[in-house]
C-alpha cells in the first residue's frame, strides 16, 4: 500500500539528512534518525541492522566536496499501520 504523502516527506527529509556528510560520521545523529528496528537490505544482499549501519558510516571515507552522495529514486510503501519501507536507489 503507497504511504501517504506526510510519511513519504517525513522519510524523504530524514533519508537527505542521512546523506549529509557531517551526519554520517555522528554516531549520535545516525542513532538518533535511525529506528531500534532498522535494517538495510544492501544492493549485495547482505543485510544490515543499526549498529552494523552506525559501524560502516564510521569508517566510510569522506566524501570529497562538490561530489554529494545522490538518490536516483525512491519508493516509500506502507507494510502496516506501524511500518513504512524506504526504498532508495543511489
């Protein structure tokens, strides 16, 4: 079921914060947009909790300036009245 525009926009921003440099390399400000329940399906098939995600972004290479990171695509659905899925293609 297609989530309503509020959580598509909720998601949308929070995703944008996630992709600012200064907020990946904050263990505190990924802790804070990520949800206890989080998990990553990887374009690799691996899967990915929060602490694995806080983990990785603390050791991904800076980002150079001028080169953001940038999303193809998203796709936000609603699985239930308490869970949302976020698909994002980089």
């Amino acid at each position: 079921m297609k989530a309503d525009y509020l959580e598509e926009s909720l998601l949308r921003e929070l995703e944008e914060r996630l992709l600012q440099p200064d907020v990946r390399k904050s263990a505190k400000d990924i802790m804070d947009l990520l949800a206890d329940e989080f998990i990553e399906f990887g374009s690799s098939g691996r899967v990915f909790n929060k602490q694995q995600i806080i983990e990785s972004l603390q050791n991904e290479p800076i980002q150079p300036p001028g080169r953001p990171h940038h999303v193809n695509k998203r796709i936000v659905f609603s699985i239930s009245s308490q869970i949302v899925a976020l698909i994002v293609a980089y």
